[in-house]
C-alpha cells in the first residue's frame, strides 16, 4: 500500500515508534504470557506511557491528541506481534473509553476519561449477555429507578478486561416496553481483582473510585487464543448506581453502542490484519531459510504461490480497513465499510494463519515458532464484535438501504 494514501509524516513516526516497542518489549514476552494467561500489567504500565491507551483522546481529557488512523496503526502494529496487546489498547479505547468521550457529559468525562485515557485503570463494556450475543436486543439486565439512583441486576458474559479493570460502561433495560428503545447505559465502577499485579506495575487501581456494592466479576475465562487478555464475566446484584452516571438519556443505549460497535468492528480488522500480517512475515522468513531438497523451500512455485496470495490478500486489507478508517475520522458514513473491513480481515486472518502453520511443516504445530498462536489468536477475530455472519447481515442491510434511498 502507498503509505502516502492515508499516511502523514506524524502518522509514519507513530508506526516506527509502536513498531520498536513490539519489537523490544512485547515480543520477548509473548510466548510465557500467552502460556501462563497472564495480564502484561508491565506493558501496559509502558503503554501507558507511551500514550497508546489514550491515542484518540484529546490532551486535555489524558490523551494523546492524536487521529483514528493513528489508533488503527498502533492496534495494528501491535497484533504483528502479539494479538493480546494489540486487543489490550483497541477494547480498552474503543469500548471501554470511547461511549463516555463520545455520549457522555462534561463532568463524566472530566471524571473518568483522564484515568483511562493514560492507561492508569483499565476499562471495558458490559454489552454481551449469556442470552444475548449476537441478539444485542435481547438485553436481559435490568435498571429500576429508586430516587437518585438506579439498581442494576444481570450477568455480562466474555467481557474484555472483566477481572482486571475498574471503569466499565454496562447497558441496562429501563424500560421493558419499548424494546430496544428501553436499553440504557451506565458507568459502573469496581477494584481490580488483581490488586497485586497492578500495585507491582504501578497501575490499575484508582482509590478515588467508588466499589459499588454488588458489582464483581465472574468466571475468568480459560480461551483457545488471546490469552493475554483478561476476560470475565460481570456480575451486578442488587448494584446502586448514582442517577448521574447514566450515560447519555434513558432509552440511548442501544442506538449508542451500535456505533460504538461500529468503531470497534474497525479496530477487529486492524487487529486481524496485524495478526495476517505478522504471520505472514513469518512464513516467508521461515521458507526463505528452510531447505528441502537442496534449496530454500520459498523457491518452490507452489510455495510462491501461497504467500502471493497471502501479500495480495493483506494489500486489500488493508485498503479496506485504513478506508473505513478514513471515513470515520472524517465524518462521513462508515457503517458498511466497517462491517465490510472487519469480515474480510478477520477471515483472512483465519485462512493466513493457517496458511502460515502450513508452510512451517511440522514446526509449525509445536510451541517453538509463534505461528500456532497466530492461528489461535485469529479465530476469536471471527467471532467477537459481530460474528462474521451478522456483518454480513449488516452489509446486506446496507446494500439494500442504500437502493432504496
């Protein structure tokens, strides 16, 4: 890809800079994280630092000031090497951060943005339950007003920092008769339950925030791939939450975590590029050197072929995703084009991988090259935020909306 298509000069030096940092910092760790399942506190504290946990924020809320190409540059750089830092930074934004910068009101942001935006507590969204996944609709936690306060009941199911962190946004029925137009959003507040890696790191609590009576979090759960990252369920019983941290007016919640979603579907397919594309390197460093018969396995045709189609598929990638990138940073409709950007990619992150596993020969199935992680890792890219199923469901909707218009 011409990187002057969609890159500045500002936007090159960011990539230098996450690149390096993946190099010297998440690589050598990555394997023993992925094989313990253990949250990289220590990096994150340095992402922290290097102002990758508040990319798209402005300055004065705690972040970096910097654009959506650029949050997508780093997601993406990241996963090349490790898929679970990579995943760490785009959930933490996108959906832990993002619905309060982009609903919230001055005094929520002023409140809570700061403390995620420089990565000093992490955060995540309540959205999917055990009987809504896919049926985002079909929200079954509720919210009952009592005065100044809201209690909310319900489990949350495979949310993205669930144990570790401390700020979540939780959607809620308000008001069962109207559907999907009866879902609100809150901002709930709970401890880390890792008090000891986050005290050794020197992040991930924030003794100013309240630990709301009744919020906790579940089963940890135990993943094929990226399991570096935290996740877990969310219990709330009989939770109190101040009427002042609902997020946006009752009855929004729905119709605001559907673009939140949208966002988020951009940042899936950086992380499943990044995933293909690193696995790609991989394989072609690897059947560059690799000699059967007498010469370099990459002289094969049949070999060349195979990482043809793994350049090509890439290449288109990642015009589809730096475009739907493009047309959100700018304001324009992005909708189909995210959805359109995360299906492919994350499909060719699957096929790549596997690919990849392939042209390792049997090295390729042992701990001892980071493609079989690769391949772990990318099947997840499938399936959350949007299986590849409803987004083909969101581009047909698309498809048609705009004929009839």
């Amino acid at each position: 890809m011409d990187d002057a298509l969609y890159f500045s000069e500002q936007h090159l030096a960011i990539r230098e800079m996450v690149r390096a940092f993946a190099r010297d910092e998440v690589a050598p760790v990555a394997a023993k994280l992925d094989a313990e399942s253990k949250f990289p506190w220590e990096n994150v504290r340095k992402m922290g630092e290097l102002g990758l946990l508040g990319v798209p924020w402005p300055e004065e809320l705690g972040g970096a000031g910097l654009d959506l190409i650029s949050f997508m540059i780093a997601i993406h750089e990241l996963a090349k090497v490790d898929a679970s830092h990579g995943l760490t930074i785009s959930a933490h934004t996108t959906l832990g951060t993002s619905p309060i910068v982009k609903f919230g009101t001055a005094e929520q942001q002023q409140r809570f943005v700061p403390f995620l935006a420089s990565g000093r507590v992490m955060g995540g969204f309540g959205l999917t339950e055990p009987e809504a996944g896919s049926d985002a609709g079909g929200t079954r936690t509720t919210a009952v007003r009592k005065g100044d306060r809201y209690v909310l009941n319900g489990t949350k199911r495979f949310i993205t920092h669930g144990s570790v962190g401390e700020i979540f946004v939780v959607t809620a029925v308000t008001d069962k008769s109207q559907g999907t137009k009866g879902i609100s959003s809150f901002i709930l507040t709970k401890p880390t339950d890792d008090p000891a890696g986050a005290r050794a790191a020197g992040v991930g609590h924030e003794p100013s925030l309240p630990a709301m009576a009744g919020f906790r979090s579940g089963k940890k759960e135990d993943k094929l791939g990226w399991r570096a990252s935290d996740t877990a369920e969310l219990i709330m019983e009989d939770v109190e939450v101040p009427a002042e941290n609902l997020l946006g007016a009752e009855g929004k919640g729905f119709i605001n975590f559907m673009k939140t979603l949208d966002n988020g579907r951009i940042g899936i397919a950086a992380l499943s590029l990044g995933i293909a594309e690193g696995a790609f390197e991989q394989a072609l460093k690897y059947t560059s050197v690799r000699k059967q018969f007498g010469q370099p396995v990459a002289h094969f045709q049949g070999v060349q072929f195979q990482l043809s189609d793994m350049a090509t598929e890439i290449e288109a990638g990642k015009h589809l995703m730096f475009h739907a990138a493009w047309l959100a940073q700018n304001g324009r409709t992005f909708t189909k084009e995210a959805a359109m950007a995360k299906l492919y990619c994350s499909e060719l992150a699957m096929r790549a991988t596997i690919t990849a596993v392939q042209l390792h020969g049997g090295y390729g199935y042992t701990k001892d090259y980071p493609v079989e992680r690769y391949m772990r890792d990318a099947k997840i890219c499938e399936i959350g935020e949007g299986t590849s199923e409803i987004q083909r469901i969101v581009i047909a909707r698309q498809l048609l909306k705009d004929l009839v218009d």
